[in-house]
C-alpha cells in the first residue's frame, strides 16, 4: 500500500487481502472495510489502538444473507434484501424495483490536503446508480465528517425516498445512555438523558426549519461518564431543514445512530446525469467525557464551520429594540434608545421588527420590505447617521422567508407560499411561508435583501422565521418533484445566504427563529451567531447556555440583559443579570431611557469588564465547572489558549441557612505557572495553577441571585 504508517488515513489489507481502511485522529480512529461480499463493515471507533490489525477483521462480519435478519454492521446500509434495521438509503427505479444492492468498487485516499479524507465509491449492481461514502478526518479535534453523493449515471430518472448522511455503529457494550437537546419556545437546549433501551429513539424534526423541540445532536456515554472522564460518542449534523436522528438497539444488544434529512414526507428525483448531496453528519470519541467533546465541537466549529470573515473576531456588544418597542419603532425613540446605548458603550445597534411595510403588529405587511414611510419619513437614512454619530454600527431585522396574507406582497402573488388546492392554508403568527423551492421566489427575497444592503449601512442583519411549514404543497412543482420542497427550502436559504455573504462581505449575520430554533451546522456555516433564545430570564440562561455549549461554541451564542422580570416575579441584581448574559457573545435590550442613573453607570462599567476580558470568553476554552442542575452555585470558566488569562462566573440562586462556602474546582490552567485572581474590589491573592485546579478555589457567597466575575491572570515569571 502506498500510505506511509503516520499517514492519517492507510489502507492495509486482511490475511484474507481484504482492504480495509484506518482513520486516524489525535486521540482516535476510525475503522472500515470491505468483506468477502463486497459490502463496506464497520470495524471500530474508539481510543486508538497500537497496531492496524488490532483493529478488526472484516470476514468477521460476513455478509448480511449469512447472519438472521435484522443484523448489519455496515456502514451504509441499502434497503433491499434481509436488512430489516435502519437503512441509509431507498431508492426505487423506473420499472418499479424498490431495491437497492451496492458493490464496493474502489477507494480514493488523499492525505494531501489539510483535512485528509476517504472516498469509497459503490455501484448498484444492475441499476445505473453510483454512491459515493466521503470521509474527512479533522486530526485536532478528533473529529469525522460523513457524507454522501449519489449520481444517477444513466438515462432514467431514480426516485429516493430515504438519504441519510451516515450510520455510526457503537461497540457492543451494556449501559449506554442517550443524551439529547429538546425544549420548547423559551426554554431551548434542555439537557435529557435516557437509557437506550431495545428499540428505537427518534429525534427528529417536521416543521420544515423551525425547531425548539429538538436539536441535530447527540451523545452517547457509557457508565460512569461524567463532564470530565469517561467514554462517550457525540455527533451533530449539519442541517436545518426536517431532520431525523434515529437511536437504534437490536434485541441482541448492537447499538447504532443513522442520521440525515427525514424521510417523513421526503421525496427526491435524481434525474439522468444529476447528482445529490446529503448534509454533513460530524461524528466523535473521547474517554474524557462531555467537557472534551463539546470542546471538539467548539474548535471545529470556529476552525471549519463559522463563515470565516468573523470567526476569529469578537462579537460586538449590541443593542436590539424589540422588548421595548415591539413593533412601534420611529426615528425618534430608536434615536433615544441609541443615544443611551451610546453612553453605555454598545458597538451594534440594531432595530428588530417593526420598521416597514404596514408592520404595525404581526398581523399586517411581512412580505412588503419598504421603509414605512410614516415612522421614518426620510428612510432609515437619518437613524443610520445618527447610530453612527454616536460610534455605533447599524443593524436590521428581517424575515425574509414569510408573508403576512395582509401584504401587498400576497396581494400580488397568492400562489408564492407553501399550499395544498382545495384545503386551508393554516396560519401561523398571522403568515405563510414563501415556497423558497421556487427560483422567482429566491429571485425575490435575494433581490430584495441585496438592496437593503446596498442602499443602506447596514453592518448586522438578523434574519428571523417564525413558523413551522404547514401543507407544504407547491401545485406547479415539475412533474414528481413536489416533494422535494422540504429540502429545496433549506438549500434555498443557504443559498441566498450564500450570494448575500458574497456581495456583502462585511455584514455579520445572527440566525433566529421565535429564539433558537434554527441553530445547527448547517445554518453556522453561513451565519455568524444565534439568538439563543426569547427567554431572558438570567436564571433560564444559565440552564440555557449550559444545553447550548454541548454542542456550540460560546462565541455564536447572543443572549441580552432585559428589563426584569422577563416573565413571573423573578428580579435579580442586575449584576446577576448582566454575568448570565455574558457567557457568550453578549446584547442588551432593555428599556435604557427609564434606567437610572445609577443603572446606567453600573451597566456601563459592566459592559467595560466584559470587553476587557470578552476575548476569553468568545474564543477561550470553555468548562461547566458547577451545573445549574446540580445545585444551588452554579460556575462556568473560559481560559484563553495560551493560559495566561482565565475568567471565572460563579453564579448563586439562593443561599440556604448559612453563607454559601465551597471550593470551586478550576481547570484548564498551567499547573506549574502562578495566577493572580481578581474578585471585584476585593484584594487581589496569588494562588498556584495546581493548586487552583487541584484544591480549587475558596468561594464565600451569600444572598439570593448574587453573582461574581473573577479574573484570573497568569502572573509573569
Ligand atoms: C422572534 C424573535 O425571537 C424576537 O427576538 C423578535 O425578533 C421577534 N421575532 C420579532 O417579530
């Protein structure tokens, strides 16, 4: 074989001269190969191990007629003959054969280039179908990225109903436990553990785009896995339309996740000589538990995911105006909310919904995206110099994938949105959803958004979607296409995303949807960060956040400090508030013409803390040291990459009896170095890296919703 033995992906062959494959990560690898039968096998993924033939064999896993039904190790699993578990793919042929059989016909290794990766092409056996399995390594973070093309290489058109991206296998082993990100409207990224069981446990999306239920990620750990030890499995797909991820434990104990665009309602038509792409599925393996995984995820996600303009910047503080003003926004108070802003240090301002069309509440004007005219006579032109005059850069809400019935726009154009002939087009928040599938469509909304940008200095855009689809018809679609809108939808929006991040470099760009339910790898690779959720609540937050950086980096999380109470009776310090808020890229959108003096002075020192330390925070490593699910003190911690700067939250809901007293583990710091931590006012102590780490550091906190924010400096030797 041609790979030399450190090449990240070799090929070696069986006793029995069967090739197999070796992807090899920092800490893991990754093992295929092909048996006797001419079908892939997955062999192993876990810690890597000391010889390539300690890595499996694939004759050990003879083809799936030899086994009883329902048994597969294969990595990419057809529909056709005895497969019974979770299929990668359907697909059904002209002369209505609705099976698929794949040979292994070869592989393609390139070690060349910063990412190596693997292709296995298959051809159907009879039926001009080709597949190919793509494989990127990302050494540093341990990381594989799976997916798939299928290419119709004949003359007759294929019709697929089924197209994961991967199937990922777990070793046979008892006690897994399933960890998943569910949660509603206000309340996203709730952590749930489940015991997998025999069976199946679905995740999985059917609104079209718009999901606070659940999340495109998973984790899978065995006993004893913790935050900071154990084995654990994670993967997160990189999509944001229908989504399924499929948990699968057969009755005799094998354990696998098949993941992918859903195949609820899917239909897709591979016509002669065109080709489809399923989304990325990035899989990985540590033994040191789910601290180290999130942290794999983080590092890809800033390296190789974020739109790459911003990703190594730091987030503006920003202001939005929605909790204030809703939809009665005018030059005049947005001036009056800017020029407050402007005092405390706010870098972005940005006017959410309200400013155009007949928008004066959501049953009227999306759709109709021209400055309204009686709130702004003179455009948005005199706000945007104003913004400016004060040191801020301008921002902009938009929806530009909906329409309110009430618009000009659905006026003029009726059959532009998602509908079924002869059944009601149910509304959601007042509005339909544009059917994007439609080239005029997507013509409309690029057209539209590019003016804005051009004609306007518009430096942040957060682009909204507020509904889940609903008869998601599209009666002109050509002939058997009609329901491939679910992932036209999708491939729509990143591609307008796409020509706008193209023709307006410097525009930063949030994801929102009601929140965050549009927050995922698909969507991170063409926006710069997400509204993670409507609730502000600083305590719901903190729980919030905790979900949230599971899976993403803290840089791409927008939260801000409202008025209190966001809801209920809840009022803590504003200090409080301002900390929850900062674990991540950081807003505020609160009443600031009614806030005190004293308020207002207190923000803006606030808001000066965080901006001196704001670069840790966003692209620093990130530990949960104490979660809010534990217990009443609850502590998060950033470290800057080369160690020399820490900054610690510590985060009290109540104090019960006594004064809270607890040493708080840090980590990540240099065990040999000297640290300098700086509570507030209090004199600032010199305290050893190990001895923070190991013995932890001493915290005395009283009083309900109290908060810290501790600055811990390396000290020079
Ligand atoms: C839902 C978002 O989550 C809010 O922040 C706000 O932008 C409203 N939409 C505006 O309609």
């Amino acid at each position: 074989m041609s790979e030399r033995k450190d090449s990240a992906i070799r090929c070696f062959e069986t006793a029995h001269g069967l090739p197999c494959w070796v992807l090899e990560m920092r800490d893991s690898a990754y093992v295929l190969g092909v048996d006797e039968n001419g079908l892939i096998q997955h062999l192993y993924w876990g810690a890597k191990l000391g010889l390539d033939s300690d890595y499996g064999n694939p004759a050990a896993f003879p083809g799936r007629s030899d086994r009883p039904e329902g048994i597969s190790n294969e990595e990419f699993l057809v529909w056709g003959g005895l497969s019974y578990t979770e299929h990668c793919l359907k697909a059904s042929f002209k002369d209505g054969v609705r099976a698929t059989s794949l040979l292994y016909d070869r592989a393609e290794i390139d070690n060349a280039s910063v990412h190596p990766s693997l292709t296995i092409f298959f051809n159907d056996a009879h039926y001009e179908l080709s597949v190919r399995l793509r494989y990127v390594v990302v050494s540093e973070c341990n990381l594989v990225v799976r997916n798939t093309v299928l290419v119709n290489t004949g003359n007759n058109p294929i019709d697929l109903e089924r197209t994961m991206s991967a199937t990922w296998r777990f070793p046979l082993r008892d006690g897994y436990t399933l960890r998943t990100l569910n949660g509603e409207w206000s309340a996203e990224f709730q952590i749930q553990e489940s015991p997998v069981v025999v069976g199946k446990q679905v995740i999985e999306r059917r609104t079209g785009s718009r999901g606070h239920d659940a999340q495109p990620w998973f984790g899978l750990h065995l006993p004893g896995t913790s935050e900071t030890s154990g084995e654990l499995w994670f993967g997160a797909l990189a999509y944001s339309g229908n989504f399924q991820l499929i948990l699968e434990r057969t009755a005799n104990n094998q354990v696998s996740l098949t993941g992918g665009i859903s195949d609820f309602d899917f239909g897709w038509r591979l016509g002669p000589g065109e080709s489809f792409e399923t989304p990325a599925f990035v899989g990985g393996h540590t033994t040191k538990g789910y601290e180290e995984a999130s942290r794999s995820l983080h590092e890809y996600e800033i390296a190789h995911v974020l739109p790459s303009r911003f990703a190594r910047e730091v987030r503006p503080v920003l202001y939005n105006s929605w909790y204030v003003t809703e939809f009665d926004v005018n030059v005049a108070n947005q001036s009056d909310a800017a020029d407050r802003a402007g005092q405390l240090g706010v870098e972005l301002f940005v006017m959410d919904d309200g400013w155009f069309g007949r928008r004066n509440h959501d049953r009227a004007g999306l759709g109709d995206w021209y400055v309204n005219p009686e709130k702004f006579p003179e455009g948005l032109g005199p706000l945007i110099d104003h913004v400016k005059s004060l040191g801020m850069s301008f921002g902009l809400w938009v929806e530009p994938e909906m329409v309110n019935p009430d618009s000009d726009l659905y006026r003029a154009h009726p059959d532009w949105v998602y509908h079924f002939p002869n059944r009601t087009r149910s509304e959601s928040r007042n509005q339909l959803v544009l059917n994007l599938s439609r080239r005029d469509v997507r013509d409309f909304v690029f057209d539209f958004m590019h003016r804005l940008l051009g004609e306007h200095d518009i430096s942040f855009i957060k682009w909204d979607m507020n509904r889940p689809f609903s008869e998601p018809g599209w009666p002109d679609a050509p002939e058997g296409r009609d329901r491939e809108i679910w992932v036209r939808h999708t491939e729509g929006v990143y591609s307008i995303l796409t020509q706008l991040r193209e023709a307006h470099p410097e525009v930063l760009f949030e994801s929102c949807s009601g929140g965050g339910a549009r927050v995922d790898l698909g969507i991170m690779s063409r926006t710069d960060q997400f509204w993670m959720s409507d609730n502000t609540d600083p305590v719901d937050q903190l729980f919030m956040t905790e979900g949230f950086t599971l899976a993403y980096a803290p840089l791409a999380r927008m939260a801000w400090v409202t008025d209190a109470p966001y809801a209920g009776n809840r009022v803590p310090p504003l200090e409080f508030r301002f900390h929850a808020a900062m674990l991540g890229a950081f807003g505020l959108g609160g009443n600031l013409p009614s806030w005190s003096q004293e308020e207002m002075e207190q923000a803006a020192q606030l808001i000066d803390r965080y901006k001196a330390v704001r670069r840790t925070i966003q692209h620093g490593r990130f530990y949960r040291l104490l979660s809010p699910r534990a217990g009443q003190l609850s502590a998060f911690q950033f470290v800057n990459q080369d160690r020399r700067e820490s900054v610690l939250f510590l985060f009290l809901l109540g104090s019960r009896y006594h004064t809270h007293r607890q040493w708080v583990n840090l980590r990540g710091l240099e065990s040999e170095a000297r640290y300098l931590v700086r509570d507030g006012d209090a004199p600032s102590e010199e305290v050893g890296g190990q001895a923070l780490m190991v013995r932890g550091l001493f915290v005395e906190i009283e009083g309900d919703y109290v908060s810290r924010l501790i600055c811990i400096e390396r000290v020079p030797q």
